[in-house]
C-alpha cells in the first residue's frame, strides 16, 4: 500500500516569501502548511500525508555558503523523505543572491546530493507582483515604472546581494558552473515551451523562463509539472509558480469545484509593525502611516550590539508602544527609512540578531498589553525574528488577492494563535500598513 505524498514540498530562502508561497497555493484551496520547525521524520510524514503542499520556511537569502550547507541539508533532506513530485526552491522574485551572500551555486550544489538526477527550471517572474523575465533579463515595478534589475533604484545597491546584472543567465555564471538555457517569449506563445524544456534537461542544462503575463506563467507551470513526470524537479521559482501550479493542481484533484478560502482581512484594533527593512517603498509606507497619526519609534542598529544601551533601548519603547496600543493609536518600530540605518555586518546589526532582538520586543509588547496583529517587514530581519518567536508551524487565516496580503497564524510555542503578516520590503502600495490596520476595503 503506497504512502500518501505532497504534491509539492518547498523551502523558502526567507520567511515572507515562505508564507507568500505557501498563500498562493492555499487560494485555491489546497491544503497547504508551512513549517518553521522541521518535525521529526514519522512526525512530518504522518502530518505530510493529508496535506497537498508542504512547506519549509528558511533564512538562506541572507546566509553565507558554508552557512546554507548547514541551513539547507537538513531541510532538502525532509523533503525528499517525503517525496513530493516537485520540489521549489522559493526565490525572491528580484532574484536575490549573490556569490558571498544566498548563493544560487550553492542551492544547486546541495540540491543535486538530495535530489539525484534533478533538473532546474528557473521562474523569477511574478506579473501580478510586477516582476518580469523578458528574452533572458528580469524586470521588477518600482512605483508607475518598470525597471530593469540592474538600474532598478533599490534592487541595484541592494547591501548584500546587489544586481549588477539582468541578465540572469549571466547573473547565475557567477555562482555556478551549471550551465543554463532559455525558453523565451516566442517559444512560450508558440506552445513550445515544454518541448525547450525536454531539450534543455535531456542535454544537463537548467532552464530560465521568461514570462510577462499569466499567460506565460501558466503555460510555464504546465511545462514544469509535466517535466516532473519524467525528471526530479526542483525549481527556483518565486511566487509566480505557486500561484500557477496551484490553479493547475486543484483543477485536477477536484475536477474545478474548490473551496473558497477567506478573502477579507478583519480590521485590527491593536497592531504593531517591527520594520528592518532599509527599502525605499518600506520607507514610503512609515511615511504614510507616521501621516495618519501612527506613533513611529526610531530604534538606532547601534544601540543593540551594547548589552546596557539596548536594555535602556527596550525600556523607552516597553513604556511607549504599550501605552499606544492600549489607547487604539498603531506602532511602527523601525530601524531603517531607505538607506538610512541600512543594517550590514560590518557597520550596524546583522539581521540575525535584530530578528532576536524583535521576537523579544514582541514578547515584552505582549506582556503588557493585548496585542491583535504583528507586522514585520523587511525579508531577512522578519525571517529570524519568526524562527525567534519559537513556533512550529504557520497556516494562512486569511487571503486578499485585492491587496496582494495574507494574514498567517502561527502554531505551537508561545507564539500559537498569534496573526502576523509578513511583509518584503518592496512589497505593498504606499498604504500598505493602513490597510493591515485597518482591514480589506
């Protein structure tokens, strides 16, 4: 008698993104969770089996090489003890990596020890994220623009993993020697997209697809998950393969009649942001929201690597948030507006070790005072401080695909039952926080 499997296992290189991914298979009513503990193997098999999608939600963004030996090991062998059929590599759809930092090179490495044989398609694209891939070079949104990756104002000075190419084929050639080929735009409009893939995987080259619109993106995630009939995949895919696969999958497990998950996001009385993020529309979104009358507390990088300036630090801010929440007023705690405060490792705090310094903040907040919804923004600060919060597991409460958010709810530890949205620094209109406060509109 066979084992029930997943249909798709993936790992996520940073917690919004995780919980982005794990949103978009869960719209379409797959039974969808996402694990910030990896359970141990009868554990995760036993909960794996009545679930379509599994998830793992990582920090590898933001991680050495050696560190993501040590950080994706553990995790890639979960997920082949499961055997889903397909197996993701959530990217960020602005294709963060660099040699030093999130290596690509590396997930490939890695990826190949676990998974024999596989092949890997690379989909960056996101269209309704505004992220595109056209003839080999990737794109993203900024404000009422589209720019290319490497003079796109805040993907191209980027701290860590700056993109100095859009060119992602050139851009992966400095992190591997896997060699890649391409499936662009007249080969996905001429129906010919899985036929280049064949080509590709038969001869031991990856595949970079373009696409602009989700029309491609499906066309893409139909040609991916026939290929993984045939051939271990693991994809380095951002959300745009989810949201794809996802409509693709629940068609064919429940002959089209799915569920309707929750829609509208509930008004929050009490909520508090922890931003980390040093990107410009982040910095947009304080502005906005310090304009509607927020109480917005700067929280200095260079007060936290000294035990008694942080202790004074947490003191100042343990009297003032409560006291706003309790008087219905949000709270922004904040690092960085744009490149001001940029965290880096030789000159601020490492985003570890602000993810800690936040789960404690947090935890302080909520000693003192209801606290209805947490915010965290900023894709590797919001990583550690999830995995600091001490819970197991997260499943999306609700989905807003009007306002392109979710509200997760964490399982097991202190944290269960706590809601918490999760958001990347580039992520959101200008009044991204309002609308977490104050609900679907």
């Amino acid at each position: 008698m066979s084992v029930p499997r997943p249909l798709v296992g993936f790992y996520g290189d940073d917690f919004t993104g995780s919980s982005e991914n794990l949103a978009q298979f869960h719209r379409h009513g797959l039974k969808a969770r996402l694990y910030i503990k990896i359970p141990a193997p009868e554990a995760f098999a036993a909960a794996a089996a009545e679930l379509d999608v599994v998830g793992i939600a990582g920090t590898a963004r933001a991680l050495s090489p050696d560190a993501m030996e040590t950080e994706l090991s553990p995790a890639f062998a979960a997920l082949a003890g499961l055997g889903p059929q397909l197996v993701q590599y959530k990217i960020c759809s602005t294709f963060d990596s660099a040699p030093a930092t999130g290596s690509f090179g590396k997930v490939i490495e890695v990826a190949g020890r676990h998974f024999p044989g596989c092949v890997f398609p690379v989909l960056a694209a996101s269209p309704d994220f505004g992220r595109y891939t056209a003839f080999g070079c990737h794109f993203a949104r900024f404000g009422d623009r589209v720019e290319r990756l490497d003079r796109h104002p805040s993907m191209a000075t980027h701290p860590k993993t700056p993109m100095h190419e859009a060119d992602l084929a050139r851009h992966l050639a400095l992190q591997t020697a896997h060699p890649f080929g391409h499936a662009m735009l007249p080969d996905l409009r001429a129906g010919r997209a899985f036929e280049v893939a064949v080509e590709a995987f038969a001869a031991g080259r990856g595949v970079i697809f373009d696409t602009v619109d989700n029309t491609d993106l499906a066309a893409v995630a139909e040609a991916v998950w026939t290929a993984s009939a045939r051939w271990p995949v693991v994809a380095l895919a951002a959300q745009g393969l989810a949201q794809a696969l996802g409509a693709i999958l629940a068609a064919d497990r429940t002959g089209g009649a799915r569920p309707s998950p929750a829609t509208l996001i509930p008004a929050a009385d009490r909520l508090l942001v922890l931003s980390g993020s040093c990107a410009l529309q982040n910095a947009r979104q304080i502005d906005v929201a310090e304009q509607a009358g927020w109480l917005t507390v700067h929280l200095d990088p260079a007060r936290l690597g000294d035990s008694s300036a942080r202790g004074r630090a947490f003191d100042e801010i343990g009297r003032q948030v409560p006291e706003a929440l309790a008087a219905g007023r949000p709270v922004i705690v904040y690092t960085a507006r744009g490149s001001a405060g940029r965290m880096t490792d030789d000159g601020g705090i490492p985003a570890d070790r602000l993810g800690a310094v936040y789960a404690d903040l947090a935890g302080l907040v909520r000693s003192k005072t209801r606290l209805d919804r947490l915010v965290l923004a900023g894709g590797d600060s919001s990583s550690f401080t999830v995995r600091a919060l001490d819970a197991a597991s997260m499943e999306i409460a609700v989905f807003d695909a009007a306002q392109g958010s979710h509200v997760i709810r964490l399982g097991g530890g202190a944290a269960e039952g706590l809601e918490v949205m999760l958001k990347g620094g580039q992520i959101g209109a200008d009044d991204y926080f309002l609308r977490a406060h104050g609900g679907t509109r």
